[in-house]
C-alpha cells in the first residue's frame, strides 16, 4: 500500500493506533506513517511495551468507541492470539495488519509459507468466525481498506 492510499482511508474521527518498538519490518512503516496524519484526524498512537499489551489497548479502545487497529508479523501475532479470541467472543472490532514473513517464525529466504494467513483464521481458541483478508495486490488492499 502507497502512503498517499493509507492518508486517504484516514478521514477524521475518533482513531487509535497501537505498537511497539520491536514491531517487524513493514509493520513499523505502516504505525510510523499513520502516526504522522493522526494529529490532523485527532488520532492517538501509543507505542506498547509487547505485542500482547498492544492488542489489549486496541480492544480497550475499541471498547471505548474508536476505531483501533494495531501492525505486526508472524511471531507477534502468535503472541496476539489469546486477545484475538477474547475480542471475538466478545464481538468487538478491530483491525491487526499482520506483516507476513516469507517463511516459518521469523522467515527464510529459500522455504516460504502462508501459514499466517491459516492463522488469522482460524488461530485461537473458541467458537467463532473471523474476518481474514488478504489481498492479493496493492489496488486489492486499498479497495479492501475503504
């Protein structure tokens, strides 16, 4: 996704923003960029001390009536599964960009997976059906985010 896309889905409104500093690479673009445009919209970015906090903010500030999203990849995710599950039993929105590493874990070069996207899925425990989007393009992504 090009910046100019990501500035255009931000139109003014209540928005939070959550991540931290060891965020993966693409992730921590993505928070940086928003971040930047969250003083126009009144946005609010809090840089989280792991991954399962900042899930936990995002899911408190869905509560509380913004439109929250985090970024991470592959292993932080994992980390976020067991707040993922919480936030759908208790059918709250939010949105998580997960970064995905060509590989197992942190990624290799030469064995690629998709096994995030199996992940977001289908990854914690509980009876419940999740919205998993993953565009095939960078036109996909932008129409998907509208």
């Amino acid at each position: 996704m090009k910046f100019e896309e990501i500035d255009s889905v931000l139109l003014p409104g209540s928005h939070y923003l959550s991540g931290n500093e060891a965020v993966a690479e693409g992730a921590i673009e993505i928070m940086e960029r928003i971040s930047l445009r969250f003083k126009d919209i009144n946005g609010v970015f809090i840089q989280m001390e792991d991954e399962i906090a900042s899930i936990c903010s995002v899911i408190g500030a869905a509560w509380a009536g913004a439109k929250a999203m985090t970024a991470t990849s592959g292993p932080g995710f994992s980390l976020m599964q067991e707040a993922l599950g919480y936030a759908a039993f208790t059918e709250t929105p939010l949105v998580i960009i997960d970064i995905q590493r060509a590989g197992p874990g942190t990624g290799q070069a030469t064995r690629v997976a998709s096994g995030d996207l199996m992940q977001a899925k289908w990854g914690s425990h509980g009876d419940y059906q999740i919205i998993a989007l993953s565009p095939w393009s960078v036109q996909e992504m932008y129409v998907n985010s509208k």
